[in-house]
C-alpha cells in the first residue's frame, strides 16, 4: 500500500464508484477487509526491520529520535520492562488538570498525532464520514440501522453508514472485545497496564481508511498517506508495543491464535476461543471476551 499506489488509484476510479453500485463497491470492501483481518490473525514471526522502521517514523513525528528496541515473545514478558509507564488513567488525569506538570510523555504524543492523522484522512473522504459525527436518518434522532447490505441498501442505507458499520465497527468489534481488551484484562491482574498500541490488531481504523482510498471514496495528501503507511506497516508486521523515551518495547506476534464466530453478528465478526492465543514464550491468557 505504497503512497504512490493510492493516488493512482484515486485518480482512477474502479468501475463500481463509476457505476454507483453500491452492493459492488460492499464486495470489494469484504474483500479488502479480510486482507486486513489475517494481518490481525497472523501467527507469523514479526518483521523486525519493518516494524522499527515504521516505529521510527512515528517516533519521528512526535519529535523523538530512533529508541532502541526491546523484543519480547509476549506482552506477559514485557511486564518488567514497562514497570512504572504511565497508564491511560494517569494520562487522561494530566488531560484533566488546569496546569500538569512536566513535559507530556511520548505515550500521550502519540496519541495526539494519531488523533491528528485520523482526523486528516477523515478530511479526505469525499462524503460525510461516519468516523468524525454520529450518522443519522433524515429528519429523525434515529441512527440508521445495521443490517445485512443488501437489506440495508434496499432500506436505503447510504452506502457510507454501510462501510463504516461493515469495516470500522464489525473490525474494531473482533479485535478490540473480541481480541486485545480480554488480553489485556488478563494481562492486568497485578496492576494497570501501562499505555500500548497493539500493532496487527490496530486494523480497525487502519483497514477503513484503506478500503475507502482503494474504492476511490478518499483523497489523502502525500504527507497523510505517508503516515498512513507507517500505522499499515506495524499492522502488517508486528504486534503489540510501549512507546519509551529512549526504549521501545515490541511483542513478537503469537504463536497460535484460535477464534470463533461471534453468533448473530451481521458483519462476520469474530473472538478468541476461551484461551485462544498463545504466545511464543508459552503465555497463554485466560480470554473470556
């Protein structure tokens, strides 16, 4: 997904956007969806190289050197090795306070400039995007309903709401309740877990601006794009990490990843099995999503 690529492909439509046909334009987006969810799944080795070449230019766009990088074979083993970061509650405790104290750690940083790209490649999107505002019906509080997408297209489901409920939502739904935040509670049982991004199974929001560039529904800027590319790329390549000062701590992906189908889901999602992912020292977390 090389910037170059995308900006062709926003300059020439696939037939589907030329059309108008919005059940074409869903096909395509499941198809590119999976591509994004066995990133999520791999149990492939990690890409040293890539994942710390991505990491360096997100370091770089906080305004931090190179760290030096720490790899373990599971989040379990990463324990000792972020002791005393700083955690979502003491970041957002900073957030909430008239006048904090000292210079903002890296983990918030980061958080900024991601909050920032989204932002961006939401400016791109040549309709309403549902990421930025609640989307709903004309003339009523009511938000549109999630249906199957032929049904939702017959209800008159703008196909926007569909891709984002279909991509964004269905996505997020498997790998955040379904995957990382069981992981991360079992992860959790001594103490809060110090802030992390979760790599492969960063998708979600990943895999939305993807699919919306490659259907021709989005315009992103060389510098977005760019940026883009280094959140793919860890996507692609590695697991989870802890943004340090001067160390980056990177989980090597797992070993076994076993899942199900989440029963009634409209949009294929999915879960781990009870004790369905097993790391490459051996941790296996108790996992009831």
């Amino acid at each position: 997904m090389s910037a170059p690529t995308r900006r062709d492909d926003a300059a020439n439509p696939p037939p589907a956007v030329r059309s108008g046909n919005p059940l074409d334009l869903w096909q395509q987006a499941v198809r590119i969806r999976q591509e994004w969810l066995d990133h999520a799944l791999s149990t492939q080795s990690a890409d040293p190289p890539a994942v710390e070449r991505c990491l360096t230019a997100i370091y770089a766009r906080a305004a931090r050197p190179r760290p030096r990088f720490e790899w373990v074979d599971s989040p379990d083993q990463a324990r000792p090795l972020i002791r005393g970061w700083p955690t979502l509650d003491q970041l957002a405790e900073r957030i909430r306070s008239p006048r904090p104290r000292g210079t903002p750690p890296l983990a918030s940083d980061i958080a900024m400039v991601v909050a920032q790209l989204r932002g961006a490649l939401s400016a791109g999107v040549t309709h309403t995007d549902p990421e930025l505002s609640p989307v709903r019906r004309a003339k009523t509080t009511q938000p549109w309903p999630e249906l199957a997408p032929a049904q939702a297209f017959d209800r008159g489901v703008p196909l926007a709401v569909v891709l984002h409920q279909g991509v964004r939502t269905a996505l997020h739904r498997s790998l955040a309740p379904g995957y990382y935040l069981p992981v991360r509670a079992a992860l959790a049982v001594d103490g809060p877990v110090p802030v992390c991004w979760y790599g492969q199974q960063d998708a979600s929001w990943i895999a939305y601006y993807d699919v919306l560039h490659r259907l021709g529904l989005a315009r992103y800027g060389p510098d977005e794009a760019d940026h883009l590319d280094a959140w793919a790329g860890l996507a692609r390549s590695g697991g989870w990490w802890w943004p340090g000062e001067d160390v980056c701590v990177v989980v090597n992906r797992p070993q076994e990843i076993r899942t199900e189908p989440v029963p009634g889901a409209v949009h294929d999602q999915i879960r781990l099995q009870p004790r369905g992912v097993r790391y490459r020292d051996g941790w296996q977390p108790r996992t009831t999503p």
